[in-house]
C-alpha cells in the first residue's frame, strides 16, 4: 500500500481529526493507489463554456476515517480507474448502467473484486450528495472533519461547508505533506523501480551524443529507453554553454562541452530526479578539481543525514566544503521525493517561514525521519564554457542513509567511443 496509514492515524490523534478528506488528483492517489489521465487536466471550462479555469477532477473525495472503513467517491464513468485500489467502497456520481443485464466475465481476482465493489455501489446525482451519503453512513456529519483545501474548487468547499453545518471543519492541506514525507515500504520500492530507470536510460542515452549532433537525440534516446521499461517521461533538462537551464532549444553539441544534465521519470505515479555532469570532452585540471569539490560536497550531506537532524543543517554541511574551496556561485540543497518532483522535507537554509494549515503550525527546517526518500544535489554554472552537476536519491535509515541506487558519480558522464 503506497498510503501510510499508521502514520495518518498518528496525525489525526494528535490533531484531533476523525477524518481526512482527500480532493487533489495528488492526494487522491495517495490515499487510494488509483488515478485518471484526466484528473490534473480537465477544466470547468472545457464542458461549460465560459466556467471557470478551476480543475474539475473526475475522482472528487478520497475519505479516511480513524474509526470506520474508507471510501471513494468518484464519476461512474471512470470507475474502472479504481480496479487496483485497495479500496472499495464506492460512491459514483452518474447514472448506473442502463442495462440491468450487464454482468461481464471477469478475467483477474482485481476484475472481480472491482465488479464486485461496482455491484454494491450507490448512485448519485452529485459528489457533494455522495460525501453527505458517506457521512451519514459513517455518523460523521457532526465530526472533527479535515478538508485538503489546497486547490478545491471554491463553490464545492463552500457546498461542503454549507451542508454540514454542525461538523468542525479544518484544512489539513499541510498536515497530509506531513504524512506523505515519510514512506511506505511500496512506495520506497516505485522510487527505486523509478531511479532505476531513469539511471540506466540516462547511462545509455549519453551514447547517442555526438559532436555537432543534437541534443535532441540524447533526449529522445532517453524517453524511448524509459518507455522501454514501463516508465514516463518527466523531464530531460541541460545546459547550453554554461548559461542556465533549458529543455527545448535543440543544441549542437560541441568539442568544448560540459553540461548540466538533469532527468527523471515516472514508474507508477512515482517520480525520479537525478542528475550528472555530461563532458564532451576531458576536462582541465582546475575544471575536475571543482568537479571533486562538487563531489565532496554531496559526501558531506550524507555524512550529516540522519534522523533528527535539521534539513537546514544538511545544506550547511554541503555549504562549507563548497567555502573552503571559494566556490560561490552555487547553492547546494536538496528536497524529498514522492508522487511530485518535490516533496518535504526541502532541504535548503533555515528561514522563518512556518508550514501551516487549520490543524499545524510548526516551523519549515524539518528533522528527518526514517524512510524518508531525499535528493541531494549541487551545481556550479557559467563556468568557462560549462556548467558542472551531480545529484544523488538516498533513503534515510534508522542511523545514517543509503543510496536508493546504485548512482556512480565519481567521475563525469561521457559518451563511450
């Protein structure tokens, strides 16, 4: 189960919460494993012209009570899509089958059980209508409710609020980044599945480039490669020159090249982000000296990372071998990784912001915990003609941390001959 349930019921005690309910497209996959092409895609706009801009997702609830069984509210139409979630209680919007004979033969325990699920559903006209059925059944309607506001269509939140008037209500947008930081076992194993990936196709498309070729043909080396392994394409970014980051321009590559390359993909929602340095040519002396520096510098993050250590004293680790050798112009850091590009724990200098909803109010500089999958990462750019880059996955042990994958970063990355 990719949804951390002990850690849920963690929160909801300590905020006196007896129920989350999940409404992003994220969070929905999250708390149930299911997702639809549709749901962070389709506007109120694009069935109602002249509606809003506002996502109107095909799944609207994902709800999880501390006491009582969880449920999905989702289209009826799209339903199919829940075929591999653990749960099953299914509340559709839309109309039921008009053919009361309708019984396919199912072909798999998931096709069954999912018919199954389909069979005992209840139909209704609207998801607010579903949520206050759900409720009820559950004797939640007067409940310590947990609402993920972050992003809800702001005439539904209000229909939420409007019809359960006696229910406390509060947004626990934050409080649900807390839970996903820390990882499940199934999910620790999609992230490495998805570095692993990523890592070999990235390995094997730096041998597509060539002098006075494209780059475009090291990126679509690479979306083939992960496609190859039943991944998707999430990003392939480089430098041109030195100067920044790009994704699109269609580089000739050069004798005098190194660049930033960074990459990553997505192997069942879960997403990697890696990084190395690509050298079209052997690089000077004082250019792999900074490169060691770099090096050095990704050695010292993992040296500090560990539970209970601030994230701000991680990048300070990283930060002072980088002072030593006068390097400026870089900021290491580092961030989780999860269902986004970034999760928490965001690994950069302490500020004074706090991450806050209606239930939490604790400060940004978060200590780690175990099983926490973290990047670290740090790049030097317009350097000469170039830009230098190493970025590493780790999971964070009961004592210190390991590679998620195997991520040989010695020495920079070369096209082999």
């Amino acid at each position: 189960m990719t949804f951390n349930k002990k850690r849920a019921l963690e929160y909801m005690s300590r905020y006196n919460l007896d129920v989350l309910i999940a409404t992003s497209p994220i969070t929905i996959t999250y708390f149930t494993d299911m997702s639809c092409w549709l749901d962070p895609k389709f506007k109120q706009y694009m069935m109602m012209p002249g509606a809003s801009a506002h996502l109107t997702p095909i799944t609207t609830f994902a709800v999880f009570p501390a006491e009582a069984p969880p449920a999905l509210i989702t289209d009826a139409q799209f339903a199919a899509n829940t075929i591999n979630s653990w749960i099953d209680d299914l509340y559709l919007v839309g109309s039921a089958s008009s053919d009361n004979q309708f019984s396919p033969k199912a072909q798999s325990d998931s096709e069954r059980a999912f018919f199954s699920s389909l069979d005992k559903a209840t139909y209704h006209e609207k998801p607010i209508e579903a949520l206050l059925n759900l409720l009820q059944s559950r004797g939640l309607t007067d409940s310590k409710i947990g609402l993920e506001m972050d992003g809800i269509h702001p005439d539904l939140k209000t229909s939420v609020e409007q019809n359960l008037p006696r229910a406390s209500i509060k947004d626990c947008s934050n409080l649900i980044r807390l839970i996903r930081m820390v990882k499940t076992e199934e999910e620790i194993n999609r992230l490495a599945k998805a570095t692993e990936i990523g890592e070999k196709a990235a390995d094997e498309s730096i041998n597509s480039a060539r002098i006075g070729g494209p780059i475009s043909d090291v990126v679509q080396t690479y979306r083939s490669k992960i496609a190859e392994q039943g991944a998707d394409f999430e990003h392939f970014a480089y430098s041109l020159r030195g100067s920044g980051i790009a994704t699109e321009p269609d580089y000739l590559l050069t004798d005098e090249d190194f660049l930033f390359v960074d990459f990553g993909c997505t192997y069942r929602n879960y997403v990697s982000d890696s990084g190395f340095t690509l050298a079209m040519r052997p690089l000077s002396k004082s250019q792999i000296d900074k490169y060691n520096t770099l090096h050095n510098c990704i050695q010292a993050g993992i040296e500090t990372t560990k539970p209970g250590v601030k994230s701000s004293e991680i990048q300070t680790a990283m930060s002072r071998i980088l002072d030593k050798k006068n390097v400026r112009a870089s900021l290491p850091h580092g961030h989780g990784l999860g269902l986004e590009i970034r999760d928490y724990p965001i690994i950069v200098p302490k500020n004074e912001l706090y991450i806050r909803d209606n239930c939490i109010e604790i400060p940004s500089d978060l200590p780690l915990e175990k099983n926490m999958v973290i990047n670290l990462e740090v790049s030097i750019f317009r350097l000469e003609t170039g830009a230098l880059h190493i970025e590493k996955s780790f999971l964070v042990t009961g004592n210190g941390c390991q590679p998620l994958v195997s991520q040989d970063r010695i020495l920079p990355q070369s096209p082999k001959s």
